[in-house]
C-alpha cells in the first residue's frame, strides 16, 4: 500500500491498492475513489464498538478493497492541521483520542487506559488514549501543526496539556504540578502541564481542538 498526503491546512491522504488489497477507514472519511474499490461496513462485535465509541471514533467502520486491478481511494481530514503516516511495525504507538483516519488490516487498534489517575485527570486527554500495534500502517490526524521530538532514555520534556498528539509506547507520561500559587492562578498555563520521559518519539500538536473552541467561543455572542 502506498500512501501519499496532499494540501493544506485541510490535508487529503491518498492511498494506492493493490489487487485485493484492502484498507479500513474511519465512517465518512472517504473524500474521492476509483470505481472497482468495493465497501464493506463492520462494527466487529459489541466489545470493539463499544472501545471505539471510548475512544472517540465512529461504532462502526468501512473497509475498502481493490477488485480486479489497483485501486484509489482520498481521505479528506475533518480538521485543519496535518495527516501523518506512521508504520507501527516496529514501534507500537499510542494516540489521542479522535485521532484515528484509517489504517492496513493488519494494524490492531486497542483502547488505552492511563494507568495513573493524576494523567486521567489532568493530561488534557483524560483517561482514554488509542494504542496501535501490530505491522502496517496508521493514517492519524493531527490539529494544527505537528513538531516531533526524539527523547533520550530518561530525558524529559513538559508539554501544555493537549498538545500531545502521539507517542512511542516506550515514553513515559506523568502529570507535573505548575509551582508558585501565583503562577496558576495568573501565568494563564493552568495548574498541570504533562511530563513524557524517554526513550521514544513524541509528536506535538500546535493547536489543539479544545484550544481553538475555547477561542471561537469569545467571539460567539452572549444568547443569555
């Protein structure tokens, strides 16, 4: 399978098929197709609807496949920002939330729970994060820009709640308390910014979704 990302600041993953090679996709992701692709929509029993409503997705999901010669289908993203194209062959990764776009059937998508209650908490995703492993590749959506950063075992680096998009499953992530009574109540960072520790990869976001809303929301006119 050969995936290529298009455009911006509304990106489109376009993904090349092989005769009867197929690719699942998250419901109503698909933007423009060749004729031969033929769909097929699963739920994969109520334990896997039920993870994925968890995680923020669709119940339900689109598998496509390639009949009779190569195939194209375009995945458009539902917000401005970046799609990335990560194989988690070797290196199992784990997501947040809502991040899912589409993936080869030999990825395994399995819900995260932090471990740690302070990380449920306060780590700008709450408890529930995406774990993907197994072999292939994973097309993920990212709001605004994405910076990835390499982390040395046992280097560390403070990250403003929600601006982690992914990461290996090899990093570490705690909650850190902002210091200075002062500082949290008018410094405007919050009270708890999101530790990762290393070994691993660490992708951030430049613009999270529940950031934006927040801004759009001054703007709104006052309805009381």
């Amino acid at each position: 399978m050969q995936i290529e990302v298009k455009g911006t600041p509304l990106p489109v993953a376009i993904c090349h098929l092989a005769p009867g090679e197929s690719i699942i996709t998250e419901k109503g992701a698909m933007s423009w197709m060749s004729p031969n692709l033929e769909m097929e929509t699963k739920g994969g029993g109520v334990g896997k609807m039920f993870s994925r409503a968890l995680q923020g997705e669709a119940m339900f999901q689109n598998i496509y496949t390639a009949v009779g010669s190569e195939g194209m289908i375009a995945m458009g993203s539902s917000f401005p920002g970046e799609i990335m194209v990560v194989d988690v062959t070797t290196t199992p990764i784990i997501a947040q939330k809502s991040a899912f776009l589409a993936s080869e059937t030999t990825v395994v998508n399995e819900i995260f729970f932090r471990k740690k209650v302070g990380a449920g908490l306060f780590g700008g995703e709450g408890f529930i994060m995406q774990k993907f492993s197994g072999s292939g590749k994973v097309v993920l959506e990212i709001d605004g820009a994405v910076i990835q950063y390499d982390l040395k075992a046992g280097e560390s680096m403070l990250v403003d709640t929600g601006c982690l998009a992914l990461m290996d499953a090899s990093v570490k992530m705690e909650i850190e308390t902002v210091k200075g009574i002062g500082n949290k109540l008018f410094g405007g960072e919050g009270f708890f910014n999101t530790k990762l520790t290393g070994p691993g990869r660490v992708w951030l976001q430049t613009m999270p979704v529940s950031n934006l809303s927040k801004l759009v929301a001054d703007y709104l006119p006052n309805t009381k």
